[in-house]
C-alpha cells in the first residue's frame, strides 16, 4: 500500500489551487482494492479445485494457512493486524494466528445460523478463471464478501492515515518555496526508529535565529474540532489546513496560531501572513503556480529533502 510520488504532487497541485485533492485517495484505494480482488479471486478458484474433500474448510485451511503473512490471514479471517493489536496489545504472529482461527470459527458459525434461518435466501457465487469454473455457495459467498470489505476498510484508513503523513513535508517546502524563504529559515526534525531501522520524519519547522515555529499540516474537513484541538495542544504556531470551520478559525485566532486554509480562495497566500507575523525573511509570490509547482516538484523530490 503506497501513496506514490506522483499522486503526491497532484495533492499538493489541488490544494494549493484550492480544489478537492479527495479523489487522488479514492482512485488510489479503487485501483488497490480491484487488484487485490482479483487477486484473491483467483486464489479462490485454486484453493477450491485442490481441496481434497468436500467435508474440508477449504477456505480456513487455505486462507489461515500458518504458513501466510500474519497480515493476510488476518484479512482472509475478517480482522486486521491493526484491531488484533489493539485487542491484545501485541500484533506477533502467533497471537494473529490464534485471534484470526478464533474469529474466523465465530464468524463462519454466526453465517450458518443465519443462513439456516434465512432458508429462502439462495445465492451462488461463481468465480471463472482460465476455463475453470467454481461455484461458492450461500455460506462460502458471505465468508468472501465479507473478507472483500475488510481488505477495502483496511485500505481506505492506511491511505487517508498515509496522505496526510506524505504530503506534509513536501507541502511545507512547496510553499516555502513558493515564498523564496532560505533553507536556513526552515527544517524537518527526524527521529530515529529502531525497530524499522530508518528516519521518519515527524515535525517541521520554521527558524528565525534561536526560535523554532512548529508547523502543522492537518487535511480535515470543516468542522473537525478534534484535529485543531490536537494542533492546539502542541503549541503549534502556524497550522496549515484543508477547511477550516469558522468556529476554528476562531479559535486559532484567539489563541495566536498562525493559520491556513487551502480551499478559501487562494488559500495558500495567507502563508505569507504567518511568515510577516513570525518574522521569517521571504519575498512576495505572485507567479504561475502551473509553471513554478513543476520547478519546485523537480527540486524537492530529488531524494534529498523528503
């Protein structure tokens, strides 16, 4: 699950001319989630042709198969890693194992209940691959269907979670950019994370001598309270956003935050605001975004920035 380069730059390119950057995520999601259907429906045809025995849980014993990825038995079984940890505080692959055996038995006997209450219901799901056809019935077809909806659910709260993380570094730097502020006025704090074994980047900032301005970039709706409080909280100074509601505005205003929002009416201009009131050194921007986002794209997403 990756949010590209390129699907980064379109984000930045919409919110900096004020348009919804929404469906650079969902076409994302779509084309992550079809694969991954097709995908698996073609591991569903091979499973049911090798199945040995009709009496046989072709799919427990295909799909939880210990021998699997712990992500993807926990998906095949209806849950995530991510619940799994959240339930036992850890995510090893033994306790995904025996969470996602035990779920699984509890889901497949709650689909047999209601398939023998619903005894009018008849539904037959036939997969074709290469000339192969299998036919799932009423209890198998829900047991799919209801892994297919797990895997979209999983996909879309890792892409929304992942754009907002993505783009907030290069977003600073394209506005920086924009605003000509030197490379001395402005950095991203990293932290080292042992257990990946890499630098993550996790707060920006802009500089003026011995003063650091923490910077916060939050793609919320409007009227989302919860993230502006959170902003809040950590004594951010300039807070960059999608919307914002009024009462937000507000608020920030009120406690002397510094804010942006990028779907107003050349949103982004108001950053120069928050560089003045911080004393930043920059020069004015009054050029073609269309011509300089290509520039400053090339510039920032050398590798050596982000």
């Amino acid at each position: 699950m990756t949010l590209t380069e390129q699907v980064a730059k379109n984000i930045i390119r919409k919110l900096l001319k004020g348009d919804d950057y929404r469906i650079e995520i969902v076409t994302l999601i779509n084309a992550e989630f079809l694969q991954f259907a097709i995908d698996f429906f073609k591991k569903i045809v091979d499973a049911k042709l090798q199945s040995k025995s009709i009496t046989t849980d072709w799919y427990k014993e295909a799909f939880l198969n210990p021998d699997l990825p712990a992500k993807e038995i926990a998906i095949n079984s209806g849950l995530n890693k991510k619940t799994i940890h959240n339930m036992f505080n850890s995510s090893t692959k033994e306790i995904v194992i025996d969470a996602s055996n035990e779920h699984y038995d509890t889901l497949y006997n709650s689909i047999k209940e209601l398939v023998e209450t619903e005894q009018e219901l008849d539904l037959t799901l036939t997969i074709k691959f290469k000339g192969v056809s299998v036919d799932l019935n009423v209890s198998e077809s829900l047991i799919v269907i209801n892994t297919l909806a797990v895997k979209r659910a999983e996909l879309r709260g890792g892409l929304w979670s992942t754009a907002g993380k993505r783009v907030e570094a290069p977003l600073m730097l394209t506005l920086c950019n924009l605003y000509s502020v030197n490379e001395k006025n402005y950095k991203a704090k990293f932290k080292r994370d042992g257990s990946k074994g890499f630098h993550r980047e996790i707060d920006f900032y802009l500089l003026k001598e011995n003063d650091e301005f923490l910077c916060e970039v939050k793609l919320m709706g409007r009227g989302n309270p919860e993230s502006a409080d959170a902003v809040i909280a950590r004594e951010t100074n300039v807070f960059i956003a999608d919307k914002l509601s009024q009462q937000n505005k507000n608020q920030l205003d009120h406690l002397n935050i510094n804010w942006v929002e990028l779907r107003s009416e050349d949103g982004y201009k108001r950053f120069k605001k928050a560089l003045e009131k911080l004393n930043i050194p920059h020069k004015n921007y009054n050029g073609n975004l269309d011509v300089d986002l290509t520039h400053i794209f090339d510039k920032i997403f050398d590798g050596t920035k982000i």
